[in-house]
C-alpha cells in the first residue's frame, strides 16, 4: 500500500486546496511508492502565512534554545538510518551507503548549524565621531524560499534549510517531485519532533506540471527575503531571474561538468580507485560527479585498462542488494538520456571502452568512452548519469585547457604524489571547489560549497551559510550629546 504524506503548514499535515496528488514513483520498480499532496498557488501563498507569522518568535528565542533543537535532530536522524536507507532506496533508487553517508553528513550539517547558532556574528567598528560606537550586526532575512533536489535527498534536503533556520530565519521548502519525502518531509519530520516551533518550516510538496507556477508564486510573494536553490544550471538559471526580477538575494549551487585531472606522479592504483568513486557512486548522480577522467599520456595506458576493467566489474541493478554499486537512475528517462549521449557520441566518432547499450529501465551500466570529438553533446554537457569521457593529454597546460572548457566550474580533482605541483595546477583551474591529491566528490559542513561560471553563485556550509542568509546592519551609538550646525 503507497505511502500517503499531505503538505506540511504551520506544524499541521495538510491536504492541498485543490485536493490533488502526485505520484511518487520507485525507479527501479516502476510501482508507486506513494502519494504526496501536489501545492497550488493558494497553499504556496498558506504556507508563507504560516512562516512569516512565526519569523518574530524564532528569531527571539534564544540561541541555546535554537541550537538544542538542531542537536536533537541531528541524533534523531542519526536513529532514523535504516529507515532512510529504505526511503532513498524506493524513493530515488540509492544504494545503502550512499543512503547511509546522507544520513551521516546530514546530521553533521546539523550539527555545524548547532554550533553556528552560538557563533560570534558581527563586528565593532571604528567610529568617526568622539565618543561613538559603532557595530556591523547580522540578522537574519525574514522568511526563505528553498529549493531542495533529489540526488543527494537527506544531504541537500538538510542543507536547504540548515543555514537559513540557523541564522533565524523561516523557511518555506518546495522538495523535487522525485524525492519528496526524503529532501523535505523527511527533513521536517526530524525537526519537528526535535522541539522546531509550528510555522518555522513549512513544505509544499507538488505535481510536475505546476513546478513552475508554484516557484514563481514563492519566490514573487514580498514577505519572501531570499531564495535557496540547488539543481540543475537550466532551473537555476530560470530560479535566479525570478529572484533578481523582485530584487532577493539567491544562493544558487548548480550543475557542474567536472573533471578528475590525474598527473604524471600520481599513484597509478590511488587514481584508478578515486576516479571510479568520482564516476560512479550514487550511479554518476551528483553535482560534483567525474564527468572527464584526463590522464597524463605516460599513464592512459595502463590506467585506461585498469579504470575500464574495474567499471565493468562494478554492479548495477537492485539498490537494495547489498553488492550493487550502481543503482538505477532516478526515472527511465533519465536513463534514456544517459543512453542518447552515448548514442550521440559513438556516432560522431567517439569508442566505448564499456558499458552503453540500452538500458534496463532505470538502470544504466557504467559506462566509460574515449575519442569523443568536441561537437558531441556528452563533451560539454553534464552527464548526470554512470558515463565518463577518458582522455589523454601531454602537459599541465593542456589539462587545464580541457578542464577549463566548460561553462560549468564547480569542483576539481587533481591527482598527485607531489602536493606542490597539484597546488601550482589547482590555483589555474577555474572551480569553486578543488582536491589536490583526491577526486571531485568531497563535502564537509563546515567549508564553504559552491562554484563558478555557470555553477552557480553563492556559497553554503559554516559561517559562509549564516552570511548568505543573514543581513548585515549598522548600529550607532553616540556616548556623548553631537553638536550640529544649526
């Protein structure tokens, strides 16, 4: 029997006005995993009632009351791991460790935003005037419209609100169509049973079809202050134009066509093992996935035999079998899309070293090509699938040309045994984020995430996270009566 959530407004669970649902679908299955309340404008509209009316008091309680809720979450997703490894695994079709590493790091963002609510904020400004103080104070925005995706769901379902909750604000979260539960529901679940206030996270769950007329009401409503957006660079671009039209600052964390740059001293076996993670983990779902593996000349040899040999031995199929690395994608279609570009690459010239074919309904096999010419679709756009693009190069300079031939810059990795010459080829490469001796994929709660270019702006994760959604005001005060000309 499917799973039946309504929206979630002021600490109620509530149906849609319209009395709509929306289906939300296993992948690999294709069976109904259950049904959520589908958002219209006036729910959009409820659901900012419910967080503006409850701004003043969460942003008046206490930090050390503010931070204990975020602590208590974060255990309480902590306890909730089984459950969420059965969740993504239905939902999105995540293998368990991935389910289990979006279970761990949400709750450490938790906990950074536990420790960010106590930080000390603000600075003591050096007066012009005698006898004035003068003080830089953030505060928090009023209420934020977040935007959370379905690939990493407890990760950037947890993130989307983290930061924005922590500096004091509420927040109206609209999760994808493909997770629902897990990047929204799910998130406030756990807050709410860990003390959250009525009306400080509200959810609004919706249809595809009303995707953008519900974003646009959100983000168009005046009592919205900022605008919290993590997806693809096409939506985000779309997201950004809204926010810029009604004047509200956005953090925008986009797609990214990353590459994994592996150098002439690098550890043949290390490079071989973190490019296949980069590649394939979540089966090539994530923003920071290894599109392109480039490998200096003097190893594509024996490394392309060892990445080729150890991507075809991975297993793809059932994300609750244990021993499969390579679960589906996240709808048919989207396997079919992967599939396209293979499609399209081989045609215009490029070979496939394994993998390709068509796919098994949601499931792609692992997929590596090499050869592939610049006027292929996979060369510049993002794969957002278990495919990468093997390719060899002579020189630094050549790598970081090919690195840099992207609209896209949000993260790098860089292999080598020689951490001066991994910085010198780092500090050229034009990304948000760069791993010298290691891959592309890497997150931590506490550094500051995002990227360049058609990535993105803005950036999440510790203080940076507070800032973004945080104002900065000036306060005066005059010790001593002013004197004034007339």
């Amino acid at each position: 029997m499917p799973i039946t959530r309504q929206l979630i407004i002021g600490g109620k669970d509530v149906p849609a006005a319209s009395g709509r649902t929306e289906e939300d679908v296993n992948p690999y299955t294709g069976e109904v995993y259950a049904t959520v309340a589908a958002a219209g404008p006036e729910d959009v509209t409820r659901a900012v009632d419910a967080a503006d009316a409850a701004f003043a008091g969460w942003a008046a309680l206490s930090p050390f009351a503010r931070r204990t809720v975020f602590l208590r979450a974060a255990d309480l997703l902590d306890e909730r791991r089984e459950e969420v490894a059965d969740l993504m695994a239905h939902e999105a079709g995540g293998t368990r460790p991935w389910a289990y590493f979006n279970v761990g790091l949400g709750a450490n963002i938790l906990r950074e935003a536990a420790a960010a609510v106590t930080a000390p904020r603000g600075e003591v400004l050096n007066a012009q005037e005698e006898g004035a103080l003068g003080l830089a104070v953030r505060e928090p925005l009023g209420v934020v419209a977040a935007f959370a995706p379905w690939n990493a769901p407890v990760v950037l379902g947890v993130r989307a609100v983290a930061a924005p909750l922590a500096a004091g604000n509420t927040v109206v979260v609209k999760p994808s169509e493909d997770a629902p539960i897990a990047c929204g529901l799910l998130v406030a679940d756990v807050l709410r049973e860990a003390g959250l206030p009525d009306g400080v996270l509200n959810v609004v769950t919706g249809a595809r079809e009303d995707a953008a007329v519900t974003a646009e009401t959100l983000i168009a409503d005046p009592r919205v202050r900022a605008v919290d957006f993590t997806g693809s660079t096409g939506v985000g671009r779309i997201i950004g134009e809204h926010a810029a039209r009604h004047l509200k600052p956005a953090v925008l964390e986009l797609g990214g066509k990353n590459s994994v740059i592996v150098l002439d001293d690098a550890d043949l076996e290390h490079a071989v093992d973190a490019a296949c993670f980069s590649v394939f983990m979540n089966a090539g779902q994530i923003c920071m996935s290894g599109d392109r593996i480039l490998v200096h000349e003097s190893l594509a040899e024996e490394f392309t035999a060892r990445f080729t040999a150890k991507a075809a031995a991975l297993r793809s199929g059932d994300p609750t079998d244990p021993h499969t690395v390579v679960g589906p994608l996240v709808s048919r279609r989207s396997a079919e899309r992967v599939a396209a570009l293979v499609e399209d690459a081989v045609a215009k010239g490029a070979k496939v070293l394994t993998g390709g074919g068509a796919p098994d309904g949601a499931v792609h096999p692992a997929t590596v090509l090499t050869e592939v010419p610049r006027d292929a679709e996979v060369f510049h756009s993002e794969s957002f699938g278990p495919l990468c693009v093997l390719t060899a190069f002579a020189d630094d300079d050549t790598a970081v040309a090919l690195a840099n031939d992207t609209e896209n810059g949000l993260t790098c990795g860089i292999i080598t045994e020689n951490a001066t010459h991994g910085l010198n080829v780092a500090r050229r490469v034009r990304t948000g984020i760069v791993h010298v001796n290691d891959q592309s994929v890497a997150d931590e709660p506490h550094a500051p995430f995002g990227g360049v270019k058609a990535s993105g702006y803005g950036r999440f994760g510790g203080r940076w996270g507070i800032e973004a959604f945080s104002n900065t005001r000036w306060v005066t005060i005059a010790t001593q009566q002013a004197h004034y000309p007339f």
